[in-house]
C-alpha cells in the first residue's frame, strides 16, 4: 500500500459518502468467509466499519484478507458502496454503507487473545465477562471492549465539560504540589523518602484542602483542579489507593453559593455528555432526617420508602427485644446516647416473601451489627374487606393491636413490616437502611423517570464522640466551620453543635464532601483543643495554615466531588475500576505491570532506607 495513513475512521462513513475511496485503519474485530466473498469487521474508537473483499480484488488482496485473524491490526484501502436494502444493519452507525477492499497491509499480528473482546452472551441473555484480575493483567486489551471505550470516552467529556463550566464562571485551575507535608489524620499518608533529606518524607496528598485554603489567603477567589488525590486504605469497588476529584474553593461566599454553583456544573455536565436533564435545585435532607427516614447519609432516593419511628410498639405488648429501642427515643436526646426502634412498612408484598426471603433481610441487618430483624406480615381476616390481622414473626405478640399499629404506621393489607431494635439510635437505623437498600435492588422499586437522584445531605453534627477512646473527634476535617449559632457553647456542648457542612449524595453513594471553612485563628485553636490537640502538636501539624489565617483570611468554603465515583454512577456501573483507564485491584496491585515491585538495593541505600522482614 503506497500510502496507509487513514483518511477516515471506522465510525464516521455513511451513505453520502458512497463511491469515496478512503484509507482505514483499525484492528479486525471478526471475519466472515462467504465463498467468494470475505467480510471484515474493521473496529477502531470510533466505530466499525464493514469491509468486503469481492470478486474485483488482486489474488495478493484475497490472500491477505484470507490470513487475518481477530485483533490484527491493518490498514484498508478501498472503495466506499451503498449496501442493499435487505443488507444495512441498523444497529451500526456505518450499517448503510461497506468498503469494497482494494488493498490491505497488515501492520502487525495478533497472538491468541486470553479472552473474548466482542460481547458474549450466555443462552439466558447474561454478558460473559472475563475475571477482574485477567482484565487487569491485560488492561490494554480489555479498553478495546465497546463498554470501557464508551465509559473512558465518557470520563473524558465529563472532564472537558467540567473545565469549561467552572472556567465560564470565573474559576482558575490551578496546581497545587503532590509532594506534600505529612498530615496524618484520618486515612494514612502514602510517603516518600527524600533522597536529600534523609530520614524526611514527603507525603502524597490525600486532597488538596490545605493549600486551596492558602489560594484563597492568596486572593484567587476562585479555585478548581481535576485534582490526583491518594489514601493509603483498604480497596474497595467506590475506592481506589489514587483517585480523582474536583476540588473547588470559593472566596466571600456562603454555603448557598456553593452549592448552586455545584448543581449548576452537575446539570451542565449531565445536559452535555448524557442529554439529560437535571433538576436546578437538588433535595435539601437534615442529616439527623437522613437517617431517621433511610438509615443513612447516603441515601438512594430513587424510590420512596422511608423508616418510621416505632417506639410506641414497645408500650403494646410485653416484647423484651423492643424496650431498649424505645427506652430513650427522643429526639431531644444526643444521638450517641439515643436508643432506636425504627418500622419500615413494605407495600404489597407480603405474599412473595417466604421465611428464607426474610431471614436473608435479617442477615443483611445482622451485617450491620443489629441483634435481629422484627417482623409481621398483615394479611386478611376474610371477614369484611378492612379487617386485617397479623401473621408470622412477633405477630402473637401484637394480636388485638392490628388496627391501632396500622393506623399508626400507614400499614395495609399484603403489607410486611419490618423492626429493627437497639440502644444505639444510630446503628438501629443503619441496619434497617441497609434493609431498605436491599429491598429497593430485589424489588426493583426505582423510578424509571429518576434515573440520577441528587441530594444535599446539610446539617452534620459537628463532633461525634469516640467510645473506645472517650474523646470527641471531628467528623469531617478540622478546618470546617461551626455554625455560628453553637460558637458560644462549642466546649460546654460538643455533641449539640453542628456544622456548615453538606455532602453531596446520588442514588446511594455519597459523591462530595465540603464545608464552609474557618478563617479565624482563635476559632481553629479551639477546635484543636476540644479534639485533644496540645498546641505543640497543632502547631507541628498545621502551624503554617494557621499562620496564614493571621494576614486577612477571607470567609471560604468548597467542596470536591468524586471524578471516578461520579462517572462510575452515570456509566450504571458498580465499581470505579471500570471508569479508570490502569486501576489497582482490591489489593491496591496492578496485575499489569507486578506494581508496587521490589526495587534494587542501590536505590534503597541512595534514600537510606534498609528494608527489615517483619517477625
């Protein structure tokens, strides 16, 4: 082939482009040998293109055509022809036209492929998919497959879409370092030994918070970055060792502003990538409601079905598993000294769900450490249409109380009713939303019409009380800002202060995290100090974000919503691994290239670190 340069690719040639000679390039996704005719299916990012090797083409053409296997990588030159009415594939972009082969040069060879990159399907419909590590070990193969073409293609236009927003709006990108001073609270740090220092580490960041905080000290009122973020924690299919965000700080602003900015960026991003039309404003949820209504900070809003306080159940009947949940109920009661029995009603289903159905909820409740799962099933009495009574489960129990806990709980008849019980308010809430959840995946009780549900999760409690060490922590970062109207009682009442703080939730999973920020020295050494950080410690850690506070800090807040988390929801996937081009797998290992690898004592000496086997 005198010149084997594409001149178009394998997804952009239609039906006006007919009697075009072209150049394509690509790799042969399959080939069909009709007798006298051979087509082939030449695929490149783009699309694919059907190639046909007919009577008119060179004994050397059909030969080569002959020889080519799946994932050879070649180059078509051809002849662009309408295809019959009986032969356009409506299911392909290109499906009206095929390019009549003239010559083909084969740039390189294919071995045997360790699995499939065409879809394949079992009898019953379900999509064979090679094992994860199999796909990690040849990730290169496995991004040529249709779907991680479409999600890494997706993930890039989000990114474009991102920037052009935030640009739009004032926003400066700007870099901030990824060698960084160890800080390490929460997850730990993933260091790196200096080779000019020795003995001194630096530290990857596990976001930029410090330093966009010191931007807005700076006077750039308006910060984003699609920011390179990393934990040292555990994998999991929402987590990953290194991952992406967009961080975003804001200047003389207010938690308001914040947040109609990020659902302006969210409605452009899904409006431009996916055409799809978001709300302008999201749902606005209390933290302490979140987990009232769906035991949860996160909550799938995608159907509605929310938990119900049940404490009155306990004055009913002598039930013994009910009267630690009901014993100090109120909501005027701090959340770490409250106890919880909470009801969830599941309409119309009572005939469908067998006692084995049942015990799997009770273990999904018993995962999150509940002692049990209550329940009854309201069935029929057969004497007038209304007259209900209760079957199964702790039903003998309540017998002669039907109609009183029905009106009370808005149960029907086919309705099953679920208890979850305990001391700790908050653990009998997670339990049974963690029920609901799985209730919401078995019964399939999504809105078809609310395919992406957003909602603001506001109102956090500022300090959450650590048993184990019996002192308050934070429970986001430090530098959050108190509401003002607990600054008075911040030491005398840690546990009723909360703070201006949201987190950002769709269709389960919590996507951002943010806060207004404090910018007053005084108030920063008073959070240090209620968490149990001497000054000296405060000052090792953070001395230089509080000094900067010293030199005219603006009001602040921001927020950073997961990049790989945020496409992995819009892609319909359940792990962040099928969004990122070269994940780790859940041992925080990349099977491609044997990462993290051993490394040779010359480099070990030259940043004076010896290894030692631990005993």
């Amino acid at each position: 082939m005198q010149n084997s340069k594409r001149t178009v690719t394998c997804g952009e040639l239609r039906k006006s482009d007919v009697g075009k000679k072209v150049v394509l390039n690509g790799w042969v996704s399959r080939t069909r040998d009709l007798g006298g005719l051979l087509f082939i299916r030449l695929r490149d990012r783009y699309g694919i293109t059907q190639v046909m090797v007919g009577d008119k083409a060179s004994d050397d053409v059909k030969k080569i055509a002959a020889s080519l296997k799946s994932e050879y990588c070649i180059a078509v030159e051809g002849v662009v022809n309408a295809r019959s009415d009986k032969d356009i594939n409506a299911d392909m972009a290109t499906g009206e036209i095929e390019v009549e082969a003239t010559d083909i040069e084969i740039f390189t060879t294919s071995q045997e492929l360790p699995f499939s990159i065409e879809e394949v399907r079992q009898k019953d419909g379900t999509l064979v998919v090679a094992n994860e590590d199999l796909r990690l070990k040849y990730r290169y193969l496995d991004l040529r497959r249709d779907p991680m073409q479409h999600n890494i293609i997706l993930r890039s236009q989000v990114a474009f879409a991102t920037r052009e927003y935030l640009t739009s709006k004032g926003f400066l990108e700007i870099e901030t370092p990824t060698f960084i001073k160890s800080t390490p609270e929460g997850a730990r740090d993933y260091l790196v030994p200096s080779r000019v220092h020795p003995g001194k580490f630096y530290s990857l960041p596990q976001s930029p918070q410090l330093y966009k905080q010191l931007l807005m000290v700076s006077g750039f009122d308006k910060y984003f970055q699609i920011a390179r973020c990393y934990r040292d924690e555990d994998a999991r299919g929402d987590r990953q060792p290194e991952f992406t965000q967009i961080d975003m700080e804001m200047s003389f602003t207010n938690r308001e502003e914040v947040l109609s900015t990020t659902e302006g960026m969210m409605g452009y991003i899904f409006k431009k990538t996916l055409n799809y039309e978001l709300p302008a404003k999201f749902d606005r949820i209390a933290w302490e409601d979140a987990f009232d209504w769906y035991g949860s900070d996160k909550p799938d809003l995608r159907f509605d079905m929310k938990m119900q306080d049940a404490a009155f159940m306990a004055d009913l009947a002598d039930f013994n598993a009910f009267k630690a949940g009901a014993a100090n109920a109120g909501r005027d009661i701090q959340r770490h000294k409250r106890s919880g029995l909470k009801a969830l009603v599941v309409k119309n289903v009572a005939d469908k769900y067998s006692r084995k159905n049942i015990e799997a909820l009770e273990e999904v409740a018993k995962t999150y450490k509940a002692k049990g799962l209550a329940w009854m099933k309201v069935v029929s009495t057969g004497s007038t249409t209304d007259a209900v009574q209760f079957e199964g489960g702790i039903s003998k129990f309540y017998a002669g109380k039907e109609a009183e806990i029905c009106s009370k709980l808005g149960a029907e008849k086919n309705d099953l009713i679920l208890f979850v019980s305990d001391e700790n308010w908050q653990l009998a809430c997670t339990a049974l939303g963690a029920v609901r959840k799985q209730l919401g995946k078995d019964l399939n009780l999504y809105n078809p019409k609310d395919e992406f549900h957003f909602a603001w999760i506001i109102d956090f409690p500022y300090f959450a009380w650590n048993e184990e060490e019996n002192k308050w922590e934070t429970e986001h970062h430090l530098f959050t800002l108190p509401q003002k109207a607990y600054w008075d009682t911040l030491e005398s009442d840690p546990g009723a202060v909360k703070g201006d703080l949201y987190d950002l939730v769709l269709n389960g999973y919590e996507l951002a995290s943010g806060s207004m920020r404090i910018n007053d020295p005084a108030l920063q050494q008073r959070i240090f100090k209620i968490v149990g950080y001497s000054e000296e410690r405060a000052q090792k850690a953070f001395g230089f974000l509080v000094q900067a506070f010293k030199f005219g800090a603006p009001p602040h807040g921001g927020i950073a919503p997961g990049l790989d988390r945020l496409i992995m929801l819009m892609c319909h996937e359940e792990s962040i691994h099928e969004v990122i081009a070269f994940p780790k797998n859940n041992l925080a290992m990349s099977p491609m290239d044997d990462c993290p690898s051993a490394v040779e004592q010359k480099q070990l000496d030259e940043l004076h670190i010896k290894c030692v086997e631990k005993e």
